[in-house]
C-alpha cells in the first residue's frame, strides 16, 4: 500500500518537475531591459560580472561605487543613478556573483570575502585601484564593503 502511494507521487511529480524546468523566465519588463543593455560584464575566475559604469560630472575627480542589498542587484540604484552622475565624475555599480546579470554558478560557496575581492577585481579591469573611491552600500553590500 505505502509503495503505490509513492509511486502514485512520483508519477505526477516527474512530469511537473519537466514541466517546470522547460518553462522560460520571464521577459524583463522595459526599465530592467534598459538597465541590462546600458551595461557591461568583465570575468572574474572564469565568471561574467555585471556592472554599469556612467561618466558624470567633467572635471571633478570623485568616484563612487555602489554596493547592493540582499536578495537584490545594482538595479537597485537606478532612481538615484542620475542624480550621483551630477555629483559624480565616476558613478559604478554591479551585481555581486549571484546575482543580478551576474553568473549564479551551482555548486558554489559563494563569501563576503570573494563578493570583496570582486569589487577590488572590477575596479582594477577599470584601471582604478590606485584611485580614492567612495563606497555607497546597504544591507549586504555593507557587509562586503
């Protein structure tokens, strides 16, 4: 008796669990399109790294790097994003590993100590490790700043 009923289970899982993985995402709605395609990716140890990189006000010197939340991407910058480039000569944000655009590799141990030295990697792919850099973050973000 226990064993049909395992069967029984396990003949209506596999088909939805097929069904579910063929199953396409979803189309990212018009901003977050925008967003992905203004941006750019560099690798880090074999993975793509997202991140957007504006050019703001000429003539000032000051760059700033924004670090996201959890469970979220640099998309959550975006109402602000203007308004930094204004103040800004370098506004710079990306999706930590795992998130975002960024890869989500599986099996991964992902670290507050390798999201770090991801941001230390991107500021170096962009010839900025020797610069002064102000770092803007919340909730996670704080934690790899």
């Amino acid at each position: 008796m226990m064993r049909e009923w395992w069967v029984q289970v396990g003949l209506l899982a596999v088909p939805l669990l097929a069904a579910y993985l063929h199953i396409p995402p979803p189309q990212l709605s018009p901003a977050l399109h925008s967003w992905k395609t203004s941006g750019k990716f560099f690798t880090y140890k074999g993975l793509r790294i997202f991140y957007q990189d504006s050019v703001g006000v000429v003539g000032s010197p000051e760059i700033v790097v924004l670090l996201h939340g959890f469970p979220t991407s640099s998309y959550d910058w975006y109402k602000i994003w203007e308004g930094l480039t204004l103040r800004f000569h370098r506004v710079i944000a990306l999706d930590f590993l795992g998130f975002g655009f960024s890869d989500k590799p599986r099996p991964h141990q992902y670290s507050i100590f390798e999201q770090a030295s991801i941001v230390e990697s991107l500021l170096r792919h962009l010839g900025l490790q020797n610069r002064r850099i102000n770092l803007l973050s919340h909730d996670y973000g704080d934690i790899v700043a």
